[in-house]
C-alpha cells in the first residue's frame, strides 16, 4: 500500500497520525492515568516509534534491514522529495520496502533500502520491443554517468515489467558515522537530474550514444 498523504490533505482531511497519538497518550501518563490497557497500549505505540526513528540513531553501516527502519528513513525524505511513496514489495526472500518518485512516463527512481535504481515500467509488448527499450534506456543513463561520474553500475539485463536497468550500490551519506541528510537529499538530487539528462538524450540522441 502506497503511503502518502498528499491526496487526503488536497480533500481536506486531516492527518492524525502516531505521533498525534502517541502525545495524548504521554499527556495521560503524566496526568497519572493507571490502566493497564492504557499502559499496554501507550507501551506498544512507544516501541513502534522507536523502531521507525532508529535511523536517527544508528550509524549507517548498522541499518539492517527491519522494515520499521526505512519505513522510518522513507517518511523523512518524503518530506525532501516531490510525490515520493513507499511501498511494500513481497519476494522469496522476505520482501523488502521501496520508495518511488520522480515519473517520467515509464521511467522513474527507486530506493529498494540502500539501493539506488534508475527503473523503467515496461507494459505487455512482445521481448524484441521491450529488449529495446531497456537497451536504450541503459545506453542513455549509462553515456550521463560516464559524463557525471556518478558511478552507475548497469543491472543484470533481466526482461520484465518492472526493470532496474542501473543502480547505486548505496546513495546514504554520513556525519560522524551517522546519516546526513542534507548530504543524502543531494546526492537524490543529483539522481534526479541525472535521469532527466539522459530522458532528453534518449529523445535526441547523438552518435556517441551507440550500444554498448
């Protein structure tokens, strides 16, 4: 399930979110309210919190891969990034949370926890076509990070759907051994304009960009 508040704030809802919560519940706790419901419940939200802030806390090379933690990582660099949704993706080995953002048509961004994928949604077309377009796609991002020195590394060339066709191996930068988030924000940046170099490659390329 995607999660992003921009179109309940566009119908004029309101949010009343966990910390929202969370502050009534510290309030009752201080006013002196004994219950063991109340308790058990307070408790239980407190421990969600700290799960999803342990990003904050953690020095980078720690993050494991508990999912509280990026959902954690993903709510903050919504805050820095237009249209940006997390998601859970299921697979044979757990699954893992994303964050998407930055469409153009079939092409956009995703964090799949410290990977950094340059993706490309490819609809029901026969493999000929769809092999193209992943060629074309890779030569584009490949020839604007050899011309940026952004260091992509070009993915298996599996055919699918949903295809990463070049990646970071991780994009998270530190202060002191903790995340920086100014630092991370503008190496996703970077990324942004990265792709948006090579999409107007892709629409008018130039002799230099031949098959690899």
């Amino acid at each position: 399930m995607s999660r992003n508040y921009d179109n309940v704030l566009a119908s004029e809802y309101g949010q009343f979110l966990r910390r929202d919560f969370l502050k009534i519940l510290d309030d009752g706790e201080i006013a002196g309210v004994q219950n063991h419901i109340f308790t058990d419940f307070h408790r239980h939200l407190q421990l969600i919190e700290m799960a999803v802030q342990r990003y904050r806390v953690l020095a980078i090379p720690d993050w494991d891969d508990a999912h509280n933690l990026w959902k954690g990582f993903y709510t903050l660099l919504q805050e820095h990034l237009t249209n940006a949704n997390w998601n859970y993706v299921s697979n044979k080995r757990g699954g893992f949370v994303s964050l998407s953002w930055h469409w153009s048509g079939d092409k956009y961004l995703q964090l799949e926890h410290r990977k950094l994928c340059f993706k490309l949604h490819v609809p029901d077309i026969d493999a000929a076509s769809r092999m193209k377009k992943r060629a074309d796609w890779h030569n584009a991002l490949m020839a604007e990070s050899r011309a940026t020195g952004f260091g992509l590394i070009p993915s298996a060339n599996r055919l699918a759907k949903w295809m990463t066709v070049a990646y970071l191996k991780d994009y998270r930068l530190p202060i002191d051994g903790l995340l920086d988030i100014d630092k991370t924000v503008e190496k996703l940046r970077q990324a942004e304009s990265l792709m948006d170099a090579a999409v107007r490659r892709l629409a008018s390329p130039t002799p230099n960009d031949a098959p690899l």
